[in-house]
C-alpha cells in the first residue's frame, strides 16, 4: 500500500441529498435542484474545473449514476477520485425492518455461500464468519466503484461512533485490514468523537489514523472538547480531515480557514457546497492559505 | 457517589443499541446490557468487554445497579419497570412510557414515594429549538395562544410489511404510539394534559390493522385548540420530521429540530433580545456539546441528565418524569377512545371570553 496524499480540499455531498444542518426548508430545496443526475454532474464539474479532483460521497444509492458518469468518460475524468463513505445505513435500516437483523445479513450474502448457511442454521456464529460477512458488506458497497480511484475509504460517523460507543472497535480494524488487503487503500474513520476515537483506534494497534471530524474555531459539535481535539491534532498522532470548518456558516469564510491553516495535523479540508461561486470562493481561501500538499 | 454510577441497558434492538452506545461512552458510567436473545447478543458477547444477560430478572439478581435503562418493546415497560423501582432502582424509560396510562400514573406515584430518578425518552424536549419555543412561550410575549399545529412526518412505512411487535398495537406499534407521540409530548410539556379530544382519526394506509396516520383536534382549558397531523408513510422527509407551529394574540411561532422562527407583532420586555417582526435561532446556536456524539445531542443530553441525576441523588428527573410521560399516555388514550367511539373524550374546554377592546375595532363592527 502507498500513503494516500490527499488534496487539500475535497468536495463533500451533503447538499446533493437534502441534508442540511440549519434549516429542513434548504435541505427540501436542494433535494429538489439535486433530483437529476445532471443537476449533481454540473455542481461536480465546476468543482473539478476548479482543481477539486476528490468527492467524498457516501454509499448512498444515488451516486451509483455518479460513478457510471465518472466512468464513462475516462478521459475527462482521468483524475476524479472518489473516497466512499460507508455504509449509507438506510438501504440496511429498510432491509432490516423488512427482513429481521438475520434476514437482513442473509438477503446481502452470496446465496449459495458459507456465510448464508451458517446464518440460516440458527447456531451461534464463529468470529471467522462475523469477519467474513464484514468483508461481503464492505465489498458491496465499494462495487458501485468498480474500476474508479478510490484512494481512501471512510467509515460513516454513525457506524464509527456506535461501535466505539459499544466498544465493538474489533470492528473498525476488520475494516481497516480488509481496505488495506482487498483494495491497496487507505482506511479512514468519520467520528464526532475524534479524541476518544484516536485512543481507541491506537488501542486496536492502528497508527496515525486518517481521520474526518468536525474541527472548526468555535468548537462547534467537537463532542470530547475543543482542546482535546487540539492536543490530538499537535500531538503528531493524527492525520485530520476537517468537515464543518464553517460550523454551519456561523464563522466567515476567511476567518475559519486562516484559523484551520494554523493547526498543525489537518491535512485537508472537506466542504460542500452547491454554487459556483462558493466552490471558487473556498478554493480561493484554501491556495491562500494553505497552498499545496505538504 | 463515590463509584461510577452502574447502568443496566435493557433490549438491544433500534434504540437500545444507541443508548447502549452512549451510556457506555459516558466516563462515569459502568454500563451492563441484557437482551432476550439471538444473533446481535451472539455477536456482542463475544467482541464486548460488558457482561450480557439473557434474562432480566437474572440481571436484577446478580447485579448490583443503580438505575437501568429500558428499551424494550413497549408492552414489557409497565413491568420491567415495576420490578426495577421494587428493587430501588432509578429506571430511564424508552417512549412511549405505558400503553395503559393507569399503569404511568401508578409508577409515577411509585418513582416519587421513592425518591427514584424516573425519566422517559422523549428527546424532542432535548431539542435546542424546541427548548427555545418552550422558554418563549413561558414569558408569555406570544400573547394568548390560540391556534396550534402539531405534526411529524416519516417514511417508516411506506409498504406492507412483514409483523413485528411495532406493528401490533397490543404491543404499543403503530404510528400514534411511535410518533405521534413525540408531537403530542410537546403539546402537553407546553400546555398539560388536554381536556378534550375530538375528531381523532387513526388510519391504516400500508399496514394490516394499525394506524399509518393519526389525526386528531386538542383542546385545553384556557388554553389553544390544537390540530394534530401525523403521518408515517411519508417518503418524501428523508427521516423523522417534527415540527409544531403557534399563533398567539401577539405573533407566532414555527420550531422544528433545524431552528425556531419567531414572529412578533410588538417586542414585549419578558422577551429581551426580540424585536417586532422576525427572529431566527438555530438549534446549532441553541446546543451545547455532549461528552459524547452518535445522533443528535439531544439523545446523549437526555442521558447525561439522567446519570447526572442518579450520580447526585437528586432523587427526580430534570426533565421528562414519569408524571408529564402519563399525560402523553393519558392523551393517547384520549384519542383512541374518540376514534373507536367516536364520541368526543372529555369536557368541552373552557375558553375565557377574549378581553374587550377598549376602543371599538373595524373588527367589532365587521362581526
């Protein structure tokens, strides 16, 4: 495996699915502006005309139409990548209601597998099997990239942040070594939670994590602390991707990434946004301040 | 207290791994989880450090807990309740508390002679913007409140579904008791119990003999007239979307989990800070943040407060008892009553004649 070097800003999705942290009549609105395909395609566009080559996307079923479009057009795309954020809990919040928890796990195995059997026999499953239905998990979401970049793969925060709150963290290192083993990746973790995630993903013997969470000047949801998350950055320990640099556009835009650029450990920024001159205006603020990849 | 406080996490299943989750996380926590059976407890007890019972009551044997937290289907609340508070427990209750409201009444009875810290899950009250609507409407700045809507809408079922305990209704399924029950909370934490229920409707859409949507009109003793729309077989909000909206004799209010919109007609000095017209906050100004994060700060604030209650033997809930949780009961009941009857529950509410005007209005005259 390689060491990713990430870009210094990569292009997120929350806008493209109606989330939006302020207010449920904006997320309404650009769930309706990103209801086509198009509509997605001209925002990343923009993006990566600008030199924003990294989108960083959940599972979610929708950016399947994405990754065809990606793939379609090699040429033009030569150096999109993608880092999947996985999994997009909903198609398995619906498969459970629908199925049962087993059912569930039975409906994403391969039908004529090991791992089907042992789920139909009722019987208590060995750690080998809990490990290879982890791995069929993780390869069907990353099927939808199939021949695309994907240089390094996230866990969602709120599948890292149940695990860690249940201490399941033998979780995140069967994912860490299926990423680096399958896929010759990096293995990432999204958490609200970075300090106690950093202590507990070192517990399970996993150096200087890639790690996204919020880090913004005001402490907004920096669950753990502000200065905890500041040690954490200082102490070398943590390669940081920053999300909710603006905390929701309560600190301007200058400001917040000046401040960002000054901390030791972030790497990269994350950021969404659905017009042009928010792209530009952000990439703008990121060269100035924080010029290329170390 | 001295030692950490010891929880026991009862029920596995959709909430009760969040709550294990964030209980677990908290510091000054030793957290102990029981559930019935199969597969997630399989898995669990072999990658978790915490002991896992199988059975209840052998956990209430063996253990010596403080509190437990309870989060199993609706139908075993009453119960499991009961036997924690017998044993001096403090109980944290999943929503809704009881599917017999005698039943709430009886152990919020029980909780106080006991001086036990008795709370129920209903998060909304954690809400930044619903906390906000809360301290508003108690400086009376809004005026008189007259008209209210109350809504929550989800796609939780949006086809027929294979039979779980959420979809009996003897076992506490379907959309009044699962989300209705969140709006109608926040009427009664603004306004109590009502004293009438009318015009209830509870529809089946998808499902086989549950309601998939619930209508209803509240009413309270000098109080506003609220009409209640609940639907759970909505795609179209990508989860779970509350909202309740006001209008009094000097403005009007909209709150939903995002932000709370005032709207005022004349500043009024109970209210600083608030000018005539428009005022926008923000649940993300509103909240502080938790020592832990999985799903919104409201479900680990609702804890904090209760561990926090536990570890300082303050002997009640900060928020959510069991007595306010018996009036959503009480409601509910209300309205089940209305829709199989069809008959109004309750009294005709009582509504004082609005104050004359000291002038005569272009209104006076028009009616």
């Amino acid at each position: 495996m390689t060491m990713a070097q990430m870009d210094r800003l990569l292009f997120g999705d929350n806008q493209f699915f109606g989330i939006n942290h302020m207010s449920e009549e904006k997320a309404r609105a650009q769930a309706m502006r990103f209801q086509k395909t198009d509509a997605i395609m001209e925002v990343l566009d923009v993006a990566y005309a600008e030199g924003i080559r990294t989108f960083m996307c959940t599972t979610h079923d929708r950016i399947t139409e994405v990754a065809d479009r990606v793939r379609a057009d090699p040429v033009r795309y030569a150096d999109f990548r993608f880092y999947p954020c996985m999994p997009y809990a909903h198609k398995y919040a619906n498969a459970v209601t629908d199925h049962g928890m087993v059912g569930a796990l039975r409906h994403f195995m391969p039908s004529d597998g090991v791992l089907s059997t042992a789920l139909t026999g009722g019987r208590a499953l060995a750690t080998k099997e809990v490990d290879g239905i982890a791995k069929v998990l993780i390869d069907m979401e990353m099927k939808m990239f199939h021949g695309l970049q994907t240089p390094v793969i996230f866990v969602q925060n709120v599948f890292t942040d149940l695990l860690l709150g249940m201490g399941f963290t033998r979780a995140l290192r069967i994912f860490h070594d299926h990423v680096v083993t399958k896929y010759g990746v990096e293995p990432a973790f999204i958490t609200m939670n970075m300090p106690m995630l950093l202590e507990a993903l070192e517990k399970e013997g996993i150096e200087r994590p890639i790690i996204c969470a919020n880090i913004n000047k005001i402490g907004f949801r920096m669950s753990g602390g502000f200065d905890a998350y500041l040690d954490a950055l200082r102490s070398g320990r943590v390669r940081a991707v920053a999300m909710s640099v603006y905390a929701s556009g309560a600190i301007p835009p200058d400001e917040a990434i000046h401040w960002i650029s000054e901390l030791p450990g972030v790497e990269s920024i994350v950021f969404g946004a659905s017009s042009a001159g928010n792209i530009r205006g952000t990439k703008a603020l990121v060269d100035k301040y924080m010029g290329a990849p170390a | 207290m001295d030692h950490k406080v010891r929880i026991g996490v009862v029920g596995l299943g959709k909430m009760g791994l969040s709550h294990f989750a964030m209980v677990n996380a908290h510091p000054q926590v030793e957290t102990i989880a029981c559930d019935g059976a199969g597969f997630m407890v399989d898995v669990l007890g072999r990658n978790l450090e915490n002991t896992i019972y199988r059975d209840y009551d052998t956990m209430l044997d063996a253990e010596r807990l403080d509190a437990v937290v309870i989060a199993t289907p609706s139908r075993l609340h009453a119960p499991m309740t009961t036997a924690a508070l017998e044993r001096g427990l403090h109980v944290f209750c999943e929503k809704p508390f009881c599917l017999d409201w005698a039943d709430s009444e009886r152990l919020a009875t029980l909780a106080a002679d006991k001086a036990r810290v008795a709370q129920v899950g209903y998060h909304y009250r954690y809400v930044g913007a619903f906390r906000e609507m809360k301290r508003i409407l108690d400086t009376g700045a809004l005026g008189r409140i007259t008209h209210v809507l109350a809504e929550a809408y989800g796609p939780v079922v949006l086809r027929p579904k294979r039979s779980t305990w959420r979809s009996q209704k003897s076992e506490g399924g379907g959309c009044l008791y699962d989300y209705a029950a969140h709006p109608v909370n926040l009427l009664n934490w603004f306004f109590g119990t009502p004293a009438q229920a009318s015009g209830s409707v509870l529809t089946p859409i998808f499902s086989d003999g549950i309601d998939d949507q619930v209508t209803a009109t509240l009413g309270w003793d000098e109080g506003p007239t609220a009409q209640l729309s609940v639907n759970w077989s909505d795609e179209s909000h990508r989860k779970m979307t509350t909202r309740i909206t006001m209008i009094g004799t000097n403005g009007r209010i909209f709150a939903d989990r995002q932000e709370c919109q005032v709207y005022l007609r004349a500043p009024d000095p109970a209210l600083p800070g608030f000018e005539a017209g428009w005022t926008v906050k923000y649940t993300t100004e509103l909240t502080e943040d938790p020592w832990f994060y999985l799903r919104g700060e409201e479900y680990s604030a609702q804890l904090a407060d209760f561990s926090g209650a536990v570890a300082e033997g303050q002997g009640k809930a900060v928020e959510n008892d069991f007595a306010s949780a018996a009036q959503t009961d009480r409601t509910m009941a209300m309205m089940i009553e209305n829709a199989e009857t069809g008959q109004p529950v309750g009294a005709p509410p009582v509504t004082a004649r609005p104050t004359p005007a000291r002038k005569r209005g272009w209104f006076a005259w028009k009616a």
